[in-house]
C-alpha cells in the first residue's frame, strides 16, 4: 500500500509533492496519523499540499476544520494524548499566533507536567515565508516565536528530499513538532527523490558544500540563496564558502555548527526571519562562547530586516535577504 | 435558587440510587471539603505555596457529574480541580504530596495544584489558562469516535472561561462533529473578582448551547443528586452518539479565587447565604431524613476521611523534593512512547 498512490519509483517531485508524498505514504503506513485544517479535504490545502488525501483515506482522516487553530491545535493535543498521530495544518504560518496558547502551554507542556507518563505525538504544519507578495500577515517565518521553547521541535527544511524526511521523521516522532514548509519553495525548487521509505533525522544539520574560507548556516528559504552566493564568490573572488544547513532549529545541532566554525574560522548565519531575536543571534552566542579561539573574524548574521514584510514589490525585496545581499556579507567578511 | 425542575431531577436520583451508592456520594464530597480544608491550613503554615485554587463549596458539581461516569470516561479539568482529580480517584496522598512540590505527586512536583494529570485514571489534567482545556477535551472525543469507543469527556470550567474564543471554537466543532463531551459549566458567578453580569451578555450560561445546537440545562450545582442526573442524561445522549451538551452548574467557591484573593467584592450575606446550602449538609439532611441512614454512619465516613486526608498531608510532608538532577527528565518523551 505504501506508496501505492504517491508513485514509489525515483522520479523528480518539487518540493511540494514531496511533502505530499510524505503526508500519503505515513497515512498508509499508520492508521493513526490524520490531517486536520482549514480545507485540507476537499480543496487540498490552500496550496494542494493535501491534495488527494481524501479520496486516498477517507473523510474520517481527512478532515475539513472551521477557521478555529486554537481548537485544532488543542483538539490534536487531545487526539495525540490518546495514542493518535495528527498532522494539523495551519493555514498560513502566520495563523499559528491564534493556536498559539495550544502549542506552547498544553501541547511543550505536556510530557513534563506528567512525569513522562503522557505524550504528544503532533505535528503542526506551518507554511511560512516571504517572497510571495502575501504582505503583513502572510509572509512571516514566526520560528523564534518556538524556538525557545522546551518540548518543541521545529524543523525547516530546504530541500524536497529533506521535506519529505523530516516530514515522516517528524510525524514518527513522539513529541510535539513545528513543521515550518516554505511557501517559495512549494513549486521553485524539485528533484529525484529516491525509491521508497526514506527519513532525514530531526536534529541533524547537513553540509550542503564544503569550504575553507568562511562558513554560511542558514536554513529554510535562504539555503538556496545562499548556495547561489558561493558559487559566485567562489567563480568571481575565488572565496572558498561552506554552507551549512540546519534544517532542525530545535534542538539545534550544536556539533555541526561547531564544527563548521572550527573549520572556517568565520561565520555569516542567514535567515528569513528577522535580525532581532531571530536564532542566528543564538548560533553567533554558541560559536563566540564554545569555538572562540578558532574565530577570524566576527560573526555576522544577514536577516531580515527589524520592520513587517510589506506588500509593495519593491519594498519587500528590501526587508528580505537575497543573493546580493549575501555575496556582498561574504566579501565583507573575508575581507576582514 | 433551586429551580423546580432541580428538586424532581434530585428526587429521581434519589429514588435511583442504592443507599452504597450515596454513602459515596457523601463520601467524595466530604473527601474533597477535607482535603481543601487541610489545604488551607498547610498554605497558611507555609507548606504549600504559589497559587492555590480550592474547591469548597463546588464539591456536589465535580462528585456529582464524575460519579454518572463510567472508570474508562475521561475527565478534563482547570486549574480549581483538586476536587475533579479526587473524586475520580487519584489517592488524595498523591495529590497533596503534588501541591507540596514533592517527587511523589501526581506530576512529580513539576506541576503543583493546576497541573494535576492521572492519565491512568483517565483524569486528562487541569488546564491553568482559561477555557485552555476545552479543545484538549474535542480532540480526546475526536480520538474516540475514530476508534469508534463508547467512551465520553467530561469537560469541566468556569464561568470564566466563556467569553474564551476557545469556548465557541470548541462547542461549534464538537456539535458539528456530534464529539461525545459533556460540557460543564461551574458557574459561581465570579472571573476572579468580576461578577458574572460585567463580564457575559448573556448570563443565563446554559443557553449558549442553543447556537451551537445542543441540549443546554442550567442545575443547581448544590444539589450532588441534580448534577449527577443532569449528568446521566448528557451522557446517554452522548454514547447514543447524539453528540455533547452543555450543563449549566450554578455554584459557590466558598473561599476567594485563591489562596491570596480575601473576596472583598462580595458582601459576608451573600456567603451566608449560600453556604446555608451547603451541598454536603443537603445530602446529609435528605439521607438522614428521607433515607432513614444513622448520624452514625454518616459519622463513621467523616472520620474515615478526616483520617485519609490527615494521612496524605503526613504522607506529603515526609516525602522527598525532586532531585535537581531530575530536572531536564520528561521535557521530551524518548521515541517509543510514554514510560510507563
């Protein structure tokens, strides 16, 4: 049955059909995981992430939710305390702020105020990011909001493969996770994805290139930005780049951002999300206090700018990181 | 206060009930008032500290309602429910010893008196934000009508909690779906230090189940007899899979909000008031009066209680804090599943 509907040969599948896939399979393979959000049934999700479940598995798992988040976050506690496996979705990241309460007091909550008698196998999928004209409240990436708070995981993931491994890790996991898909990437990016099960583990970062001279960690929607920026530094200034690519945010993986510093020496983190409070000043707080000795320089961080996603084409371009942007932050740190 | 239909519910319950059954019934309740009794007296010494919400007063909507249930229904709560806890039967030593902040609580002393969970009992928790465990309680019926069990939730809150987006969100949806939930109202008309009127359009509170298409009835919340009857007909209604009700508990705390709140905003007669109706000396009187049952017996079960609650406030005193080195256990569940 696994993959019965989702095709399990290796062919090309954009980001989104990964995360479909992902969705299909795990639905297969476990009775217990369902999808609940805002017209995720018979519409396929705002964006056709879900498209197809209903016919697969049914209305019973597949289910059609009013415009309520905090009672489809609280009702997927309810259903994951008593051994389901809920996949809910929010709309739009920037909606998770209505279910807010439900994720970080009753579901973070809820393994430790019961001594590990009890837990919370959720996901809560969150489509986030700029880049789509969605202006104020349809562009953010809100993943500081639960990056700081114990009995998460938040994941981000760059790539289609990485979008459906961490998808089915995320739903085989037992804690409550935050699943944070990239609205830019849905249909910009694909790939071969391989034969069969495959899983990325949560709290994994990856090397997407090698490099001596300086480091990128970044994530999300500026991984790819950020790869772009060190093939033309490398072509146009000869500047060896690593990339580093997070992927979980919670718990970060400490060793790989470490260790990457440690080979470098220097260090730019890149997100989408914005400078303040965003989690490259916890990445800069970690390597200045842990790999010090080994730095050459500061370590930087190239953010949003501290001010709302706007509409205005122009100005949105300005608020976000892009590749300029970071080819000019890499030559001002080599240079330094 | 009570309602004429009230006194006919309380009379079939009467008339239901074996004499074993509201022995417990004067049981519970006493087991509650004794428990929150000894609760404020180790607040005052200093045994038990940070914010405390007790129950007194309330115990004929939390005995009453549990009491129509079965062992497997499940039960969520707020963050006033040493009472709900007990009275479906977590033992009043592990409950106090959680309100004392030791190892052996209920939570192991990470949650104290909100926070109390039993998921053995099937005691789902007490939710310390307001109207924060109503959705919990959709989605645990959400749980059991795909697994197609004769199970029900017993959704316990305040009058507090509905002005709450998560009330409605949680109604609207457990209607739609026909959720087995039994929602209930403990409406002792304050928010804290808000009267009922300042803070609800509408304060007949029972009658927010007509939107949402439901059966709504108001009961009077001293009567444990009323409230269990109320009680039996949601949840026939609810395994008939005819979907939740909302009951409307009127009720008293006879303390304030908490431990820290002196309840000036109400006048001492309105407490005299109501505490003419106590629910626990109701029951006494009809047992003793209606029931012909001995002073004696009823004696006996005071004693017993006052001798198990004295025994949970020893038990708690003597028990172990938490160890710091326990500290970071339980934030994350290994994969495989709760322990056990």
């Amino acid at each position: 049955m696994v993959g019965a509907l989702s095709g399990n040969l290796a062919m090309e599948a954009t980001y989104l059909k990964a995360i479909n896939q992902a969705l299909h399979e795990e639905m297969a393979r476990d009775e217990n995981v369902f999808v609940m959000g805002e017209d995720v049934a018979e519409l396929g999700g705002a964006f056709k992430v879900t498209e197809g479940l209903l016919t697969a598995f049914g209305e019973e798992r597949v289910i059609d939710t009013p415009i309520s988040e905090s009672l489809i976050v609280g009702a997927g506690v309810g259903a994951a305390v008593l051994g389901m496996r809920p996949v809910v979705e929010m709309q739009f990241a920037d909606f998770i702020s209505c279910g807010f309460d439900q994720i970080v007091n009753t579901a973070a909550t809820l393994s430790y105020r019961h001594g590990g008698k009890a837990s919370c196998p959720m996901v809560v999928r969150a489509p986030s990011g700029a880049g789509v004209h969605g202006a104020l409240f349809h562009s953010q990436n809100p993943e500081a909001w639960f990056t700081r708070v114990p009995g998460l995981k938040v994941v981000a993931p760059a790539t289609a493969y990485d979008a459906k491994g961490l998808l089915k890790s995320a739903i085989r996991d037992d804690n409550p996770v935050i699943y944070f898909e990239h609205k830019r990437l849905y249909r910009s990016i694909k790939e071969d994805l391989p034969d069969g099960d495959f899983t990325v583990p949560l709290g994994k970062a990856e090397v997407r290139r090698e490099g001596r001279d300086l480091s990128i960690i970044t994530y999300g929607g500026t991984l790819h930005q950020s790869l772009d920026a060190a093939r033309i530094v490398e072509k146009e200034d000869g500047l060896s780049v690593e990339v580093l690519d997070l992927r979980t945010l919670l718990p970060l993986d400490r060793e790989a951002i470490l260790a990457t510093a440690r080979r470098t020496g220097k260090v730019l983190v890149v997100h989408e999300d914005r400078l303040t409070g965003g989690i490259g000043g916890e990445i800069a707080a970690i390597v200045a206090d842990e790999a010090f000795d080994y730095l050459d320089g500061p370590v930087r961080r190239l953010a949003a700018l501290d001010t709302h996603v706007p509409f205005a084409p122009p100005l949105e371009e300005f608020v976000l990181p892009n590749t300029n942007k970071i080819v000019e932050a890499i030559r001002n740190l080599a240079a330094y | 206060m009570a309602l004429e239909r009230d006194k006919l519910t309380a009379e079939r319950a009467l008339l239901t009930l074996g004499e074993s059954e509201l022995l417990e019934l004067y049981r519970r309740m006493n087991l509650i008032r004794r428990f929150e009794d000894r609760t404020a007296e180790m607040y005052a010494r200093g045994k038990i500290t940070g914010f405390c919400h007790l129950y007194a007063g309330e115990e004929a909507v939390a005995v009453g309602a549990i009491f129509a249930l079965y062992d497997k229904d499940y039960v969520v709560s707020t963050y006033r429910e040493h009472g709900h806890c007990l009275a479906k039967g977590t033992p009043p030593r592990k409950v106090m010893a959680e309100l004392f902040g030791k190892e052996t609580g209920i939570s192991h002393g990470r949650g104290g008196s909100m926070h109390l969970f039993d998921p053995n009992l099937r005691f789902m928790g007490g939710y310390a934000i307001v109207g924060g465990g109503l959705p919990l309680a959709v989605g645990l019926g959400l749980s059991i009508a795909y697994k197609e069990e004769p199970e029900v939730v017993c959704c316990f809150f305040g009058d507090g909690a509905l002005p709450q987006g998560a009330f409605h969100e949680s109604l609207n949806m457990a209607s739609l779906w026909k959720l087995p939930v039994i929602f209930i109202c403990e409406n002792n008309f304050y928010g804290m230090g808000t009267l009922v009127q300042n803070a609800i359009c509408q304060q007949e509170l029972y009658r927010f189940a007509e939107p949402y298409k439901m059966p709504g009835v108001r009961v009077d919340g001293m009567d444990v007899l009323a409230v269990y009857q109320a009680t039996m007909e949601a949840t026939a209604r609810a395994r008939e899979g005819e979907g939740p009700s909302l009951i409307e508990a009127v009720t008293y705390r006879y303390r304030g909000h908490s431990m820290s709140d002196p309840a000036e905003y109400r006048s001492k007669r309105e407490e005299r008031i109501w505490q003419e109706r106590d629910p626990i000396k109701t029951l006494r009187r009809r047992l003793v009066g209606e029931r012909r049952v001995p002073e004696s017996r009823l004696e006996a079960i005071e004693r017993e209680v006052n001798a198990i609650i004295d025994d949970a406030v020893r038990y708690a005193d003597e028990s172990p804090e938490p160890a710091l080195s326990d500290l970071m256990k339980n934030v994350y569940v290994e994969n495989g599943g709760p322990q056990s």
